[in-house]
C-alpha cells in the first residue's frame, strides 16, 4: 500500500510573518488560488489601491470586468475589518467583496450572510490555514464559509444590466463600432453589449477575433475554442499557426502573445494594451484608434494561415 502523508497545521506567521507585505503580496500573485475557491473568474490583483483616506489590501476584477474587494487578515475576525470591507465597497462600487480570517467569530459569520440577503454587493468569508505533509513546503488552505445564496445570484444577474460598469461599457463598444466601420468590417454586424468583450468569426469553425477591454487595459486577439473536450485540436491549430509565428509577426508589425493557456481548453494570441481601458473615457479615442488599428493588422497577419486550415 502506498504510503499516505498527514496534514499538518503551519502557524500562519510562519508562512506569511506580515499581513501586508506577505499575505497580501502573495494573494496578490497567486490570484488564481483564491479564484479556485470562490469561483467568480478573477483575472488580476492590484496591491493598496487607495479609497479616499483609506488604503484597500486588495482589488481584483473578475472575467466581466467587475470590482472585487478582497480584505485580509492573519487574525480573527474583527469589527474593525468588517467596516473596513464595508466601508472599500461602498466606495469603489464593487460587485463583490472577499474577506480572509484565519478564525472567523459567529457573529461575523452571522453579519456576512446578513449582508448578503440586504446588500447590493455579494460578500465572501473565507478560512485561511497553512499546512504541510511531511517534509513539504507549506500551502495555504482556503475554505469558504459563506457565500451569497442563489437566490441573491439571480438578483445579481437583474443588477448587472443595469450596473454602471456595464453601461459604460456599452457605450465603449458602440463608440468602437462606429469608428472602426471605416477601416474594417470585420466586426460590422455585431452589437455593442455591456460585456468585456466582443467576438466575431475568423471564417473557421472555433476561430474568432476578439476585442476585450478591463478597467485599465485592453487587447485584440485570436481565438482558438472549437467546443467541449478540443483541447488537443484547439493545440494542434495554435502549433500550426505558430509554426509560422515569424511570418505573422512580420506581417503584423510587432511581437504577438502567443498563449497555449495550459489547463484550460483554448488557446490565444493576443495584443495586449496597459494603462488605458473603459474606465479612462477622456482617453476612449486612443484606446479605440490601438484597438481598432490592431485588429485590422492581426487579421491581415493571420488571414492567409487560417484560411489554409484543414479544419
């Protein structure tokens, strides 16, 4: 029989001596590990992002763009933070708020899920623990302790119609639309929607061309997903255009992204554009002439090798 390891408990200090200049800057950097627990799609982290006098440990958006606020301590649960995490989402208008206790007290546990059947935002309580087996480093242990109803998700998804970041953004992506009719057809029939992008048809089964904005950054891309269980035809068609990558790269003008994503069934290659997104309207008119300008230049790149495609 195969040898089986015992779990053991790593004082947090241990693993993380500081809140802020550890704690944080890990969860900050392994983003992924938290999103595995709560499930809304995370895809980046910014450090101390700062809310009228007050400093937030962390803000993250999720796969729409949205705002989440994530509050952490190696402590128990207290009053103060509790305000705190109250006080930075009211502030930033998140979507969502996350909070990390390494105990959390019942009446904290008590006040999360109040929150979420009266608050407009969805709120999170998460235990963190460090263990080991054995010899190994130690790893964080995240366990959800309460997270909103699905009762209140479907109110969400009524709110996120209405949400301002979803407003904004329909606005963006008409504004794009419009302008870009004058360069490129590509994406003429679609319409603008409240989304973080916008996807048509590269001509081939599973292939697109996608613009996708976030708060403060924006990218075009093309896009491999041919269906449920493609992975491995997803990454034949991804090595067959890289193995033209130089070519590509020459007809587009500049260095591509060129992104397996491993663990995941797609596959991309991107242009990414940091520091100007939807939510920086006075620079809307850049954004969209880098945008615009780069889907014309990836789809001329790209055109000639998807259309010799065996697929």
């Amino acid at each position: 029989m195969q040898p089986i390891g015992k779990i053991e408990r790593v004082p947090l200090r241990e693993v993380w001596p500081h809140e802020a200049y550890d704690l944080t800057t890990w969860l900050e950097e392994n983003v992924d590990v938290l999103d595995d627990v709560v499930g809304l799609g995370l895809v980046s982290a910014q450090r101390e992002r700062a809310v009228g006098a007050f400093s937030v440990d962390l803000v993250a958006e999720d796969e729409l763009g949205r705002t989440v606020v994530i509050e952490n301590q190696l402590d128990r649960s207290n009053h103060d933070h509790l305000g705190k995490l109250i006080t930075y989402t009211a502030m930033t208008d998140a979507n969502a708020a996350i909070w990390i206790v390494s105990e959390p007290r019942p009446e904290h546990v008590r006040a999360i899920s109040w929150l979420n059947d009266s608050a407009p935002a969805d709120f999170y309580l998460l235990k963190i623990e460090g263990v080991r087996i054995g010899e190994s480093d130690p790893a964080p242990l995240l366990t959800l302790i309460v997270r909103p109803s699905e009762e209140g998700r479907k109110a969400g998804e009524v709110k996120k119609g209405i949400a301002e970041g979803g407003s904004i953004r329909h606005r963006f992506w008409s504004s794009l639309l419009e302008g870009a009719r004058s360069r490129t057809r590509l994406h003429s029939a679609i319409s603008p929607s409240d989304q973080t992008w916008l996807s048509t048809s590269a001509g081939k089964t599973g292939l697109a061309f996608v613009y996708s904005v976030t708060q403060h950054s924006g990218q075009v891309e093309l896009y491999i997903d041919r269906g449920s269980g493609s992975a491995n035809a997803n990454l034949a068609i991804f090595n067959e255009l890289r193995s033209h990558k130089d070519e590509i790269e020459a007809a587009f003008g500049e260095p591509l992204e060129w992104q397996p994503l491993e663990g995941k069934q797609a596959c991309r290659i991107r242009k990414r554009f940091e520091g100007v997104g939807y939510r920086d309207e006075e620079k809307w008119t850049e954004l969209e002439s880098l945008l615009v300008d780069a889907m014309v230049r990836i789809e001329q790149a790209f055109r000639p090798y998807i259309n010799r495609l065996q697929i």
